[in-house]
C-alpha cells in the first residue's frame, strides 16, 4: 500500500475528529453564550459580524491563491516562488485589512453620537479583530497548504476549548464587554499556539512583485465563493419573502442535516486538495491530477450514499418525537439529501479545473446555476409545493452543478463515452441508495420509532456493505484505513 495514500487517510482522521470534537464543543458554547447575552446583545453582535465579514472581503482571492498556489510551487521545485507567494500575499492581506480596520474605526468617532454605545465600542473591535484574526486564518491556510494538519487538528482542539472556557469565565461575568475581549484574544491566542509547533517566517515584503498575477488568479475564485454563498441561501432567501418566516422555521431542519452532512466531504477536500496541486506540480502530467478526480469522486459518492442514507432514516422519527413542532420540514429534509449528494458527491471537479487554470469557467458555471434555482424555486412555490418544491429545486440546481462541472473536467481526460460512464459510476451509489431504502421504507419493525429506525439503519447498512466491499476492491481504501488505524495503535502500545 503507497505512503502517499496512507498519509492522506491519517490527515483525514486527524482533521476531521478534530472538526467534529470541534463542533460538539462549539454547540455548548453556542447556547453558554446566548443565555449569558440575551437576544439584544446577541443581535449587536449578529451586526458587527455582518460588518466584519463584509470587510474581510478584501482580500480579493489571493487567499486563495496561497492555497492553490504554494502546494504546487513547492512540487515543482520552485522555492523562491512559493517564499514570494507567502510573504506578498501576507502583507497584502495586512494591509488592507489595516486600512479597512481603520475606516471603521474612523466612521465609529465620526458619527459616535447617532451611534448606540454597543455599537459604538463593538465596531473599534471590530477594526483590531480584522487585522488579528486575519492574522489567524493566514496561519490556518500555511497549515493547510503545508499539509501540516497534525498542527492544525490540535489548533482546531484547542480554539474549541479555549473559546469555551473563556465564554464562561469572561462573558458570563462581563456580558458583552467579556465578549469583545474574547473575539480579540482568541485569534492572538490561537497564533501564539501554532508558532508552538511551526515557524513559518512569514515577513512582511512591501515590494509588491507579483501581487497582480496573484490577484488576477485569486479573484475568480474569490468571485465564485460570493456566488457559492449565494447558492447556498437562495432557497431561505425565497422562502422567507413568498412563504414567510413560519415556513422558514420548517426549513430549518432541513438545513441543519445539510449543514451536518457535508462535513466528511469539506473535511475530505481541505485535506485532499494540497498533496493534488504538490504532486501535480511535481509531475506536471494529466495522469496525477485524473487520479486527484477520479478516485476521490468514486470514494465520496459511496460514502455519503450510506451516510446520507442512514440520515434519511433516522431524521424523521427525531424530528417527530424531539422537534414535533418541526414535523412539516420532514419531506423538505428528505429532498435535501439529495442537493446534499450531488454538492459533495465529486469534490474534486473544481479543484481539478483550479490546478489547470480554468477557475475563470467556475464564475458562468455558478452564475447560470444560480439563475436556474431562482426559476424553478418561484415556479415551484407558485405551483403551490412550499417548503418541499424549494428542496425539490435546489436539489435539480445542485444536481445542474454537478453534472456540468463534473463533465468539463472530465473532458480534459476522457472521451464522452468515457465521461459519461464515470459520471454514470458517481451517480450509482445514489441509484442503489435509493433503491435500498424503498425496499426498507415499508418495513414494520418491532418497538417504537427509534427502535425501528434503527433497525432499518442496521439492514440498511448491511445491504450496503456490498458496494463498499465493491468500491474497495478499486481502491483499497478500508484496506488502507485497517493499516493507518492499526499502525497508530502500535504505536501507542509499542508493539
């Protein structure tokens, strides 16, 4: 079994336990933070996040760019360009961001007096936080570009757990004031923890060389996230204005088992995509980056049609028994999975397209994705569908997406016979998903709703198994993963 393959799969289980543990923790903190705040203070900061957000849009992609870009000078063998990369676009990024903070800062004394006094000492915060915590997602992207997520899972640990404890002991104590020390120190904090273990000389270089070419190839994808999240919340956008907030609420566990689901994909791709744009850059041959496309494809695919299956399961009869009130997103959750499937199903597409320079053709892509979910959202809500015919059309927008940026990368490797037959090979762990589960959707099952969702959860599996054993034999994944997981203990226990 190649070394390669097994590293990804340990930084796969490293960063994603660390997200998950991450997760848990920040729910907690979530709810420690909002009994202490009260709904007013919570909506003070809700605002100066909005505005910080907004403002962190300056960086125009060349984050990105670091991302994409210091991998695959590093595989090529190019030193010198990926130092450039690291230290041009870190004092870019300071800059604006110190510039941005002082505009803030400067509107918040200017017109102090029309200014609540929250508002008026949560946007000075918010003018130091720019510039601290873009500091901080800096030093996140070196970790991941750097494919040092060992760092970066304990880094992920520890912000959890200091966050925490520090929302009890400051915001409890100091209300909203406790809050703005928190944000500030956290970001300095979590710097301070990472130089611990890495040293990445990061300098500041005035001498801009370059930056225009780092910007010329950040902005698209920069243009592309803007268009991602607004993909993201067409669907509660138009619920909110044709069917009101009520039917918005229903929606909500819809979004909630989306927003779970897609963490083994996200999680799959931050790890992925560097040891891709390192070896491609390296070998500079179509071969490396097909196999970068193909096998994550065939890998995620299968997975989330088991994890989504099991989902599909166990949702409702939660949603009926702890939510009841609830009980009308059901069907809107079910048709969700599905645009949940199709946006992590092929992980690599825009990667793929990334690593050949063709992130320009992403912006069209999203673009006419988006204007397709506005169509069919409004005349699926004029038909009279609701809740269920928005799902219903961001699964069809998100099943457009895929297809089409699933078929242009392909054609850079493949004939159409043979796109077509992979695109063919993503889609059927869905097919026999679905399949499966409308075997099991008519089983009457001993015990209560859970007892009997879990019992459908356990044959569901079971039935499964057979094209994990199948997806296995092409790829050697579990294989893989017996060898990482087994290896790890070994050492634990000094064998």
């Amino acid at each position: 079994m190649s070394e390669r393959k097994k590293n990804i799969l340990k930084h796969i289980f490293t960063y994603g336990s660390s997200q998950y543990f991450s997760q848990f923790v920040g729910f907690f903190t979530a709810v420690f933070m909002r009994r202490f705040l009260g709904p007013f203070n919570m909506g003070v900061w809700g605002i100066l996040r909005v505005v910080a957000d907004y403002a962190a849009y300056a960086h125009l992609g060349t984050t990105s760019t670091v991302f994409y870009k210091l991998p695959y000078h590093r595989g090529r063998g190019e030193t010198k360009e990926a130092d450039n990369v690291k230290n041009v676009v870190f004092s870019y990024l300071a800059l604006t961001s110190f510039i941005a903070g002082i505009g803030i800062a400067l509107y918040a004394v200017l017109f102090r007096g029309k200014l609540m006094p929250e508002m008026f000492w949560g946007l000075l915060v918010v003018s130091v936080l720019l510039v601290c915590r873009r500091i901080f997602t800096y030093y996140v992207t070196l970790l991941r570009a750097n494919k040092d997520f060992g760092v970066l899972g304990r880094s992920v640990i520890f912000d959890a757990v200091v966050n925490f404890a520090m929302v009890l002991l400051l915001v409890r104590s100091f209300g909203l004031a406790g809050l703005f020390a928190t944000v500030i120190l956290m970001p300095v904090i979590n710097v301070l923890f990472i130089r611990r273990f890495v040293d990445y000389d990061v300098k500041y270089r005035f001498n801009m060389k370059g930056l225009p070419g780092y910007i010329k190839f950040g902005f698209p994808l920069f243009i592309t996230g803007v268009l991602a999240m607004i993909l993201q919340s067409v669907d509660r956008i138009m619920i909110a204005k044709f069917l009101g907030l009520e039917a918005l609420g229903f929606y909500s566990i819809a979004l909630m088992a989306r927003g779970y689901s897609v963490g083994l994909s996200r999680n799959f791709n931050v790890v992925i995509t560097p040891h891709f744009l390192e070896d491609y850059g390296r070998t500079g041959d179509m071969a490396t980056a097909s196999k970068y496309l193909k096998i994550p494809a065939e890998l995620m695919s299968t997975f989330m049609a088991l994890l989504l299956g099991i989902v599909y399961i166990a949702a409702p009869p939660f949603v009926m028994h702890v939510l009841p009130g609830f009980t009308p997103g059901i069907m809107a959750l079910k048709l969700l999975l599905l645009a949940t499937f199709f946006y992590t199903a092929s992980p690599q597409s825009e990667h793929f397209l990334i690593a050949l320079n063709k992130q320009t053709r992403l912006v069209p892509i999203m673009g006419s994705v988006i204007v397709l979910d506005v169509v069919l959202n409004f005349l699926f809500i004029r038909m009279g569908f609701g809740i269920t015919g928005v799902a219903a059309a961001t699964a069809i927008a998100s099943f457009a997406a895929f297809l089409i940026t699933l078929i242009y990368a392909m054609a850079h490797i493949e004939r159409i016979a043979g796109t077509l037959s992979f695109v063919f090979l993503v889609i059927a762990p869905l097919v026999y998903s679905v399949v499966v589960l409308m075997a099991l959707e008519g089983l009457i099952t001993p015990g209560g709703p859970f007892l009997g969702a879990a019992v459908r959860s356990v044959l569901f599996v079971l039935l499964f198994l057979p094209w994990i054993i199948r997806v296995d034999r092409r790829t050697a994944i579990l294989t893989t993963a017996r060898d990482v997981i087994f290896r790890r203990t070994g050492k634990k226990e000094g064998v």
